[in-house]
C-alpha cells in the first residue's frame, strides 16, 4: 500500500481525498509539521503533501 501524510495548516491545502482513494492511496491528515514530526518517528509514508505558511 501506498501511504501518504497530508499536512493541513492552511485552510487552503487541496482536498484530494477522491483522487487518493481512486489511486489506492491511504492518507493520513496531520494538523501540524510538529504532528508530522512526530508521526514519521513511528512510520514513513511514501509521500508527503503540504502546503505550510509562515507569518511574522
């Protein structure tokens, strides 16, 4: 199985849950790069997809 971690910061990260399940891929959601962080220390997905920003 193919397994990807979507990393969902911002609110407008692609919602491409359809497209991973026709491709059979399994998607995790993270909230966080500190969430994805420490999922990566249990297991390594195959890809990773995020769209992060940054403000002062």
């Amino acid at each position: 199985m193919t397994t990807l971690f979507s990393i969902i910061e911002s609110p407008s990260h692609p919602r491409l849950e359809a497209l991973y399940q026709r491709l059979g891929i399994i998607q995790f959601k993270l909230p966080s790069q500190r969430k994805a962080l420490q999922a990566l220390k249990r297991s390594a997905p195959d890809w990773v997809v995020a769209k992060c920003f940054y403000g002062f």
